[in-house]
C-alpha cells in the first residue's frame, strides 16, 4: 500500500493547478453550477484546461458490465431506506476511525454547515442509482466530475500550505478506503440490521461501487476486482490505520446532533448513538466517544423489526411496491432534510480556512498488551 500513498489523481490534479495558477477558479465555479446533467453542452467561456478534463471524463468506462449495473440499481431500490442508515450511521463513523481521514474531514467537513458532507454523499448515492445515471440528462457523471476536482484542490490546498503531514492528501489509498467505507462497509451493517441479501445482489452492489471508483479517478488495476478482494483489502486498510482521534470524536458527535435533530421531538434521541454503536460495535464506538444509553439494549431487536418488514413484503407484489415507494419517500425527506432543500453543487473551495487546519498529530498506535503477573 505505500505506493498507492503517493499517488493522486492525475488528471484532475493537473486541471486544478491550471485552473489555480490560472486565476480562474471563481469563474469555474459560476460556470459549473449551471453544468448538471450529462449531455448537456459546456458553457461558454469555459477555461480550457476544464473543458478539455470535462470531455475527456464525461462518459463511463466501455468495459462497464450494465446487466450487474442494472441489478445494482434493483438492490438499492430493495434497500434504500436500509443503504441510507448504513451509510449515515456506518459509513462515516468508519471515515472518523481513521485519524488522518478524521483530520482530513476535519479541514473541509464544516465550511458551510455540519450536514455538507452528508447531503454530498446522500445526493452522490441517489444521482447514482437513478436509471438514467449515465445517459444523457442524468447528474451522475457531471457530479462525479465535479468531485474529483474537488478532492484535487483539496490535495493543492493542502500541500501548498504545508498542513498534511503525509506526501499527498487524499492518495489512491485513501481513495479506495473511501470506496471500502460506501460499500464493504455498508453491506456489514446491511447484515448486522437483518437485512436478507443475495450474494448476487451483494457482489453487483459492490461492483457499481468499483465502476464508481474508476469514474472517480481510482486506478482500475488495484481496484479490488470482487467482494472477496475487497474484503481483504478493507480489513488491511482498517487494521493498518484506525484508531481514536480527538477529531473523529469531534465529527461523531457533529454527526450524532445532526440527526438528533431530524429525529422529531427529544424522546428518540438517543436512538441515534445507539444505532451507531450497534453499528460500528463498542470499540469503535467508544474510540469515538458515542455515549451509552438504555438504548443499546433496546436498538438489538432492530433485525427482528426489519424481518417484519421483509415478510410484509413477501406477501406479494403490491407489498413489495408499497415498500419501494416509501423507502425511496423516506431517503428523499431525509436528504431533504440535510440539504435543506439546497442542491449540491461540489464546488472548489478557493482556499481552507485556518480555522479548519490540520493539526499536525502522530498516527495513534496501539498500547502494548497487558500481562499478568
């Protein structure tokens, strides 16, 4: 893995730096907002540099295998409701576990308000799954664009301050650690709640992620090819890496008021530390400081309620779509709600602001086992 730390995006690192030395970020940005949906033709007065990155990013890799996209997109409509907790309540807490991924979320997370990165990776996801993802009119591809310029001048702000202490930010490691959080990750919290999958379903869940991965300027050769492999890379990655964090405690409880507050009145508020920790398990869960309630005990009869559901929708056809319409109505309110209506535009951030550094603190290493006399 040492290589893949020293490795960024390419493509997108050499537009950035145009677009930086340019002057002409601002302008991207104004253009870029009215750049939403694939097929839709460039502005005009494009800086060149992006023009020539959007064109030659603009459509999927031919080696996609759309039958395994298609049944990609079945598997989330299945599970929407159950993908968005995993990924609300497992999937970031996992990127907050990580110290330096902590740190680094910690330099962008709140620039505009607690709940961006949520809303980014909610209306990502959602884009993702659409049937028209990659055809014309679909927002899939240009948001996916937008993010890789994104996390490019994140790695230029960065460096050119000097406030990561590793050789590059954002690396191709940590690219695929990201890609292992929003999918390896989720299908564990998909079990651990209950949820029946197919091996089927699981590997094509994996596999949109994989394409997802290339299209976001991951190397496709060490891309784990299959769930077994990625499941071997997302523990070797865990293990080299997690570990507390002031800063991943500090994001957990950003996180934990922030669906406190989309969760109605106070009683069922701590419903959302329990999920977490019944999640993420008490290790991880006390790394990140998530405090211990009744409800621990209570949020285990989860699977036994999700089952319920699972048999309400084996009744037949008119069940089963009942059940897909309000999954897809409760993600919608929920993005909703953390985007407060707003759509997200992934815009470059012109510069970091100090109050958002990155502390320069050790990687964590674990205490020696404890002997007994």
């Amino acid at each position: 893995m040492d290589a893949l730390r020293l490795q960024g995006d390419e493509p997108a690192d050499a537009t950035v730096e145009a677009l930086f030395t340019g002057g002409h970020v601002a302008r991207f940005n104004t253009l870029m907002r009215w750049f939403t949906t694939s097929g839709q033709p460039l502005p005009d007065g494009l800086p060149e540099p992006a023009r020539d990155y959007l064109r030659a990013t603009a459509t999927a890799p031919d080696w996609v295998d759309w039958t395994v996209m298609e049944e990609a997109r079945r598997f989330f409509i299945d599970n929407d409701v159950h993908i968005s907790t995993a990924l609300s309540f497992a999937s970031m807490p996992a990127c907050y576990m990580v110290p330096h991924v902590a740190r680094l979320l910690s330099a962008t997370h709140s620039l505009d308000y607690p709940s961006r990165r949520m809303a980014e990776t909610g209306q990502f996801t959602i884009y993702l799954m659409q049937p028209d993802a990659f055809e014309a009119g679909g927002r899939f591809l240009p948001s996916a664009q937008k993010v890789r310029l994104l996390h490019a001048s994140i790695r230029r702000h960065l460096r050119e301050a000097g406030r990561w202490p590793e050789p590059v930010a954002i690396c191709q490691e940590d690219m695929l650690g990201g890609l292992m959080m929003f999918s390896i990750q989720v299908l564990d919290a998909l079990d651990r709640l209950g949820v029946h999958m197919t091996q089927q379903g699981a590997e094509a869940y994996y596999y949109a992620w994989y394409v997802v991965g290339a299209i976001l300027g991951c190397d496709p050769a060490v891309i784990p090819p299959d769930l077994r492999a990625a499941r071997e890379f997302s523990d070797r990655y865990m293990l080299r890496h997690m570990g507390p964090s002031d800063e991943g405690a500090h994001l957990t409880r950003q996180l934990i008021e922030l669906y406190e507050e989309v969760v109605p009145g106070t009683l069922l508020d701590p419903v959302v530390p329990a999920l977490i920790r019944f999640l993420v398990g008490d290790t991880a869960a006390d790394w990140l400081q998530v405090p211990r309630s009744r409800w621990d005990d209570i949020i285990k009869i989860a699977p036994a309620l999700l089952g319920v559901l699972e048999r309400f929708e084996d009744r037949g056809p008119w069940a089963a779509q009942v059940s897909d319409r309000l999954g897809r109505l409760i993600t919608r309110l929920e993005l909703t709600s953390l985007t407060r209506g707003r759509v997200m535009h992934y815009a470059l951030p012109e510069d970091l602001e100090p109050a958002h550094g990155v502390p320069a603190t050790g990687r964590w290493s674990p205490p020696p086992p404890i002997t007994t006399p």
